[in-house]
C-alpha cells in the first residue's frame, strides 16, 4: 500500500444536500482520502449549521478527518470542530484566534499576495487561494493561474491550498508549485460516486514526486 504523502485534500460542501445525503457524501469522501471537510452552508442559520455539523461530525472523526466550519466560529467552537475557516466578511483572523485552542485550524481564502501576507500576519493556520482554472462557480472570472499560485506559496510561510477548477488532469501541476494541496466542491461533491472521485485526486496527490513548500498536520 502506497503511504500517503503530505498534501492535503479538503472537500468542500456545495451547500445544496439534505443531511442523509450529506452524511453518505461525507464519510464516503473521507474514506477515499480527504483529510478535511469544509461544511459550508452559506445562507444557514446558525442552528441549522449546527445541526449538520453535529451529524457529519462523527462520521468525519471515525474515518480520521477533520471537520472544519465556514464562516461561523462560533458554530465551530460549539461542536469542538477541527477549526474555521473564514472570509472576508467573517471575523478577522486576529479576533478569531484566541478563541481557539492553538492545535485547531484557522484557515483563510485570500486572492493576492498581499492578502496572504495579511493573512498570514494574523495567525492563519493556513490560506486558499484561487481560482486556479477556469470554473463553473465562477463564471466569467478570469483564473488567476498556476504562476500567480507560485507567487503566493513562495511569498508565505505557512501552507497553502489551492482551488478552482483542479482535476486529475492539472493536479500534478497544481502540486509543482509548492501548495500544500487542494480544495475541491463539485469534484468530490457532484460525482456519483464520492468515494472514487476522492480516492483518484488523492491517488494522483500521493504519486507525486513534488513536495509542499509547507505542510499542514494531517488528521483531526
């Protein structure tokens, strides 16, 4: 059995699943290789995303994930999830992080070298960064490309994850930049068989001959 490498494969929630569905997604994922969940449910009130976290939570730590929340730290901080990871209208990083203990992950989607330094100045555990590739989440914004993702990993010192449009046909290009790794909604989340879509990136992520300039700890 190939020993998995040091990239990180998140998932994110495309926000639209019912929560059996959601469940049988999530556990699937993890068990092909995704070492996070992202639960993002943008327009969810506090209490409803709660109640899908407190759900998939289990399911994520038995399989040796970890949970992260969107957005909502104080969700994050009820169901003693991985961490957050936050936006730019979420709270700032600076104000967000002594509410954790120093073992939970604060991560952050930033869109330029300047935010990523910011970011990381703040006590990011980790960063985003994308869009990388063309995307149908995005449409008819320009990618920002592989160099720009270089630019941002050379310039922190903390790891980085890139997005948008990474599939196993770019992935090893993605990786010869240094990211830490990769996140992934509809790859994972819209593929009929979550299990296999994960395990194929993750297969692809653990036969690389690349290295991440910077890692994050693997699981929860």
């Amino acid at each position: 059995m190939m020993t998995r490498s040091a990239f990180q494969l998140h998932v994110i929630t495309d926000g639209i699943r019912q929560v059996e569905e959601l469940k049988t997604i999530v556990r699937l994922a993890v068990q092909g290789g995704a070492d996070v969940i992202q639960l993002r449910y943008k327009s969810a009130p506090a209490l409803d995303l709660f109640r899908l976290g407190a759900e998939i939570h289990p399911l994520i730590q038995q399989e040796g994930g970890r949970l992260l929340i969107n957005d909502r730290a104080d969700v994050a901080l009820a169901l003693d999830a991985g961490g957050v990871h936050l936006a730019a209208k979420s709270l700032p990083i600076a104000s967000a992080r002594p509410l954790f203990l120093p073992e939970k992950w604060i991560g952050c989607s930033v869109h330029s070298v300047e935010e990523a330094l910011d970011a990381q100045e703040q006590g990011a555990t980790y960063i985003t960064y994308g869009h990388i590739f063309a995307t149908g989440s995005k449409p008819g914004l320009p990618p920002r490309g592989l160099d720009a993702l270089r630019k941002v990993v050379e310039a922190v010192e903390i790891p980085v994850l890139a997005i948008g449009g990474i599939t196993t046909d770019n992935i090893e290009d993605v990786l010869a930049t240094g990211a830490a790794g990769i996140a992934v909604i509809s790859a994972v989340m819209a593929d009929g068989d979550p299990k296999r879509a994960a395990l194929a990136l993750r297969e692809k992520m653990d036969a690389s001959a690349h290295r991440p300039l910077h890692e994050l700890p693997g699981g929860y």
